[in-house]
C-alpha cells in the first residue's frame, strides 16, 4: 500500500540546515515552517510537495533535486467570455 501523506519529526539535528535555509531566502523571507518542510524533504528524499504556495515553493533549490513537484499542479488559466 502506497502512503499518501508521510509525517515526519524534526530534531535538533535539523536546525542548523533550517537556519541556513531561513538564512539564504531571508529576502522572501522562509518562515520556520517551510524550512522545516524543505529540511525533511530533503532529509526523506521527498521530491513532491503539496502546498498552496506556489509562489515560494517554486523558488526554493533543496539539495536532492533541482526543483521541488508542486501538488496541486498548475493550471492554465481560463479566458472569460
């Protein structure tokens, strides 16, 4: 069986990569809990992402793959009448 959603801890291991993390996109700035987010995903070797922020998401460069796959996908917009 295929799991759909993964939950996964966080210790004091993480924080030095999530400070980085924080650090480097302070300019958006990366709150706490998407670097939290990047951290495990790239801990975990999680290349898919659900999330409704796509504007940062898009821009975060983990370590494991060059882009994150952002869930839901991107639709093209539609033309109005």
């Amino acid at each position: 069986m295929r799991r759909a959603i993964q939950v996964a801890a966080l210790d004091v291991s993480d924080m030095p990569r999530v400070r980085d993390l924080m650090k480097k996109y302070e300019d958006r700035p990366m709150d706490f809990t998407d670097a939290c987010l990047v951290r495990v995903a790239e801990r975990e070797n999680i290349r898919t992402i659900f999330t409704v922020d796509r504007g940062d998401f898009s821009l975060y460069a983990p370590t494991h793959v060059r882009r994150f796959t952002l869930v839901p996908a991107k639709r093209p917009r539609r033309e109005l009448p």
